[in-house]
C-alpha cells in the first residue's frame, strides 16, 4: 500500500517482457499481474507447480504486510503445509511455517521453529514475527520486550517495518501496565508522521486507542496526530478490511459518529464481501456506541465477534474489537458481563493491565 511507483506501468511492462522468458518465470508474471487485477486463483496455481517460487508463497500468506491469496486463516494453512517438502529446513520458510504455528495457537512449536530460522539468519523478519506473537499470546511481556528491543537495535535492524516491531514492544509494556516505558516508545519510534502508509492508523492509532482504555491512563497522545496524517480517504475508504477495521476504532476515537455511518454505507455498498458483511455491522455498532448507547453496541459486537477474524491481521490486532466490546459493557454498567470477558483474557494469558482492567469494574460495580 505504501509503494511508490507506478505500479500499472510496472506490471504492463512485466507482462509484455513475459513472452521472452522461461515457463516459470511467465507463470509467476501473469500471477502476480492476476492478482492485482483481483484475481488470486492464477497465485494458487503458480504455487501448486512451482512451490519453491518464494515470491509468489510471500504474495499468498500475509504476515506484516496485509494482503494476501487467501482470506481464511485454515486456507493459508494448508498451502503452507504443503510446502513442507519443497523447503525443508531453509530459514525463511521455516519463520513463515513459526507463524502459521503461533496463528494455530502451537506457541512452543512457533518459538522452537522461530530460534532455529533466527540461528540461520538472525535478521529474519518473518521469524522474529512469529517469535514476537509467540511471546505475547503466552503472556511473556518482559522477556518479549526484552528480546525485541534488542532485535530491533541489533540483527533487526535494517529490517522493513520496523515499526510494526516497535509495536509489538509497546504492546508488550501496555500488557504490563507500564505506561512510561509505551509513552516513550511513542515518543521515540511510534510518531505517525514517521511511518508509511496505514501504518500510522494500524500500529500507532491502535496502539493510542488501547491505551485511552487502561484504567488509570492519562495524558494519552491526541488520536487527531494519526487520523491527520492517515487523511480522511483511508478513514473513509479504507483499502482493505483490515484497514477499515482501524478507521472504525479511529472514527470512534473522534467521537465522529458521521463518518461512523458514511463509513458503514459505504461498506454495505462495496464488493469485498467482508466490507459488507464484517465492517458495515462494525462500524453500524460502533456508531451506536458513539450516539450513547453502549448496551446497544456490545449487543452487536458479540453478535459480530465470530466473523472478525475474516478482517485479517492476527489475534494481538483483532483484539481492539474485544476491547471496544469491554469499554461497551462497562459504560452500559454491565459489570459482570464484562469481567467474564476479561476473565477469558487472563486466562488465555498473564496481562497485569488485564487483572488492573478487571480489579476496576469491582469498584465501578460498588460505586
């Protein structure tokens, strides 16, 4: 998304050069030229003859960057799997095979698989990815933050995207109720006008949102700094569902209740079919919550929270939506309710914010 050059002219280029080339080579351009025109099943088949073509299997199963062939996690999978043989122990498939693990909830194997591909190449992105998902969905937020910080100074540190690793970091410290260290991190590494693209709304807007949440936060970042430089098009239009899923959580932010409803017109009316059937009712419940009617709002994201997963991104992203459904609950004064989800989290995983967040509905419930 955040590429700049005439991708068009590139493509058309490509494609007429093609002709000249190998069979696998013409394979892999007219995939590729397919699947930016909107049809990723020629992306599937190039991979079923050529799997090795490690271009093509990076085009299919999004890790940081957030398209892909496939929008079912299982479909990405299998084709993964299938991979197996053609790769063996090569360090870069094995980090991408770290993070299909850590998305199948198999922590020790992403860990395992994660430090071997980072023994072979200790500045493997996919890799470090995994490993950083497979620290926070076990709950360990020191030991994660420490590695990262000093992934990011050291092998990391010509990597693409840092600022997704940043992120990862600031979640880790926000997960241990440590606010300096994620007001520093904001401070230092995580300002929108340092970052590309949607980046700016997908790592620090939700990272500021989240924070806004914790009990006892204060002096939070003006979300106006991200939604500025993000620009209205992306809150209004955004490229992809995942995008939409933040310009939801940003709009509501703003208290924008408007653009809340533009937003989830617009989304009914498009041709993606997770625009029209995951974000029109997210951002419906959303606007609902923003006129005051929280109840209203909680009601329909628990309706809604099976199908958030077709949005893309990972478990530690989606999470913003189960956050939003909490913060609903408790301005609805249904206590109970949402400690029981807040007693989901902390079984999933150790979360001092978490305990904290619970801890407070007790005192707002006696209040």
């Amino acid at each position: 998304m955040s590429a700049r050059v005439d991708v068009p002219t590139r493509i058309q280029r490509a494609v007429t050069l093609a002709p000249r080339a190998t069979q696998r080579e013409r394979s892999h351009v007219n995939a590729i030229a397919d699947h930016i025109a909107g049809d990723s099943s020629s992306l599937i088949r190039h991979n079923e003859a050529y799997p090795r073509d490690a271009l093509i299997l990076n085009s299919i199963v999004p890790t940081i960057a957030f398209a892909g062939a496939v929008e079912v996690a299982e479909q990405a999978w299998g084709i993964v799997e299938r991979c197996i043989p053609a790769y063996g122990d090569d360090w870069w498939f094995t980090g991408l095979l770290a993070f299909i693990r850590q998305e199948q909830l198999r922590f020790d194997d992403a860990m395992s698989l994660s430090v071997a591909s980072l023994a072979q190449e200790p500045a493997a992105g996919h890799s470090a990815h995994a490993r950083a998902h497979a620290h926070y969905e076990t709950g360990d937020h020191a030991a994660g933050v420490a590695w990262m910080d000093e992934w990011v100074a050291g092998d990391g540190a010509r990597t693409e995207s840092l600022s997704h690793f940043n992120w990862h970091a600031a979640l880790h410290e926000l997960s241990l109720g440590n606010t300096d260290s994620v007001r520093r991190r904001y401070e230092t590494q995580l300002q929108p006008e340092r970052l590309l693209g949607c980046r700016g709304l997908v790592d620090t807007g939700s990272l500021l949102y989240r924070w806004a949440l914790t009990p006892g936060a204060s002096d939070v970042p003006d979300i106006h700094g991200v939604t500025d430089h993000a620009g209205r098009d992306m809150l209004e239009h955004p490229p992809s569902p995942f995008v939409a899923m933040h310009s939801a959580v940003m709009l509501l932010a703003l208290d924008d209740v408007p653009g809340l409803r533009g937003l989830a017109d617009w989304a009914a009316r498009h041709d993606h079919p997770a625009q029209r059937e995951v974000v029109a009712p997210l951002a419906s419940a959303l606007a609902l919550m923003g006129a005051g009617d929280p109840g209203a709002a909680a009601d329909r994201l628990a309706v809604l929270q099976p199908q958030i997963r077709r949005l893309g991104g990972s478990d530690a992203q989606r999470e913003i939506v189960e956050e939003t459904r909490i913060a609903a609950l408790l301005k609805a004064d249904r206590w109970d309710e949402a400690r029981v989800l807040l007693d989901a989290r902390l079984d999933r995983r150790h979360s001092p914010r978490d305990a904290r967040w619970r801890d407070s509905t007790f005192a707002a419930d006696r209040a």
